[in-house]
C-alpha cells in the first residue's frame, strides 16, 4: 500500500515511512529486508489476479483484455525502444510513427456493480522490447 501511495520516488523508505514505520525502532530492519528481498513479477501477477478473480467474478467467466501502450523514452540507456505506429496522433489520413518503448498490459474485465459499466483491472504489465533489440 506504501509503494502505491508514495508521492515522487517510489523508494522502500519512502512506503516505510508512508506506512507510519518512518518512526519506529525497527526502521532498518524493515528496509533490510524489504531491499533485499527478491520479488517476482509473474509471481506477484498471479497472486493478484487470484485475488482480482475471488473478489469480482467467484463463479462467472473469466474475461482478460490485452492492450498495447507506448511509453515515450529518450536516452543513451533505453536500449530495447523501437519505431511503432503511434496510434494516439495518427488517423486515417496520416501515418505518425515514433521511437517507443512498448508495453502489453493484461487485464481482467470485470462487471463493476457501483459503476453499472465493466472495468478493466490491469495484473500484469509487461515490456515487449523491439525485434531489433531482441535479437
């Protein structure tokens, strides 16, 4: 909940201290292990998608949407950018293509009761770097 609050940089002392622990005695106990710790993105995906799931459609069928996004980036250090289509500043009549990272998003479509209209509720975001950078 920390991380996801945290205004400005996302830092572990930062969620720490958004958390109440800035305080504590055992402030850097918690920051050891939290900057040390190993974390696996597919695995922290599957444990949210489980709880998407358990919380919103327990016995519907489940339905995942996949989007694509570019993220514009700049830089000598942002290696696996590409040259896509960008399709926010294109139309029919003209062809706009820019130097992008490129994200697949998959997300749960979900029937949201308050809101009458199905929601799209992001679990895993994953880079798909360009097929000149992958090879």
């Amino acid at each position: 909940m920390g991380a996801i609050l945290a205004p400005g940089t996302r830092t572990v002392s930062a969620a720490l201290r958004l958390m109440g622990l800035g305080q504590t005695e055992q402030f850097q106990r918690y920051h050891r292990i939290l900057n040390r710790a190993v974390w696996s993105g597919t695995e922290v995906s599957h444990v949210l998608l489980g709880v998407l799931v358990r919380t919103f459609v327990p016995s519907g069928p489940l339905v995942i949407g996949v989007d694509e996004t570019l993220e514009r980036r700049w830089g000598k250090k942002i290696a696996a950018k590409g040259i896509y289509r960008d399709p926010v500043r294109s139309t029919q009549e003209r062809f706009v293509k820019s130097s992008d990272l490129r994200w697949v998003c998959l997300m749960l479509l979900v029937p949201v009761p308050w809101a009458r209209r199905v929601w799209a509720l992001p679990f895993l975001s994953v880079l798909a770097p360009s097929e000149r950078y992958a090879a």
